[in-house]
C-alpha cells in the first residue's frame, strides 16, 4: 500500500467489484488516496489498483473504494479470482 508517499503492508480481509477492506497497522486519514498492489489468492497473479479510503474502524481496518480509472482492469481480474475459489 502506498499513501502520501508511504509505504505500507496490510492485508486484504474482504474484497468486492467496486472495493476492499484492508487491514494495516497505521493510521491512514479518510478520504486519502492509496495505491495497491493486491495479489490474487493463489499468489501467482495481482493487479495494481488506487483507490480512496472510505471509511476506517479503530484506525487498523479500512473500507477502500476503487477508483473509476481502475474499473475495467480490475473487475475483471477480481472476478477471475472469485469465480475460481472453491467454497469449503
């Protein structure tokens, strides 16, 4: 995750077409602006996405809207990787 020229490890605990909950140990302000770099869930693939912190929950987890220049690319990656996963 980079934000306001930071460089940052989170993890990815949820993730949909249009965004994603992260967790990471720093304080990031709402309404800033990150880019991610999120691999798929085998670990093989990833795709580069920016996005803008929407919410936040005890400054450790946040809801990232993806932004509109990322749409295309990304959705149809994420929905590879989500038609792929087996439910257990």
């Amino acid at each position: 995750i980079n934000v306001g020229g930071r460089e940052l490890v989170g993890s990815v605990s949820c993730i949909s077409l249009g965004g994603l909950k992260m967790d990471a140990a720093a304080m990031i302000a709402q309404g800033g602006v990150v880019s991610m770099k999120i691999a798929s869930p085998d670990g093989k693939d990833f795709v580069e996405v920016a996005g803008r912190i929407v919410w936040s929950e005890n400054q450790r987890s946040y809801g990232v809207q993806f932004t509109e220049e990322n749409k295309a690319g990304v959705i149809q990656k994420i929905a590879q990787w989500s038609n792929a996963l087996v439910k257990i």
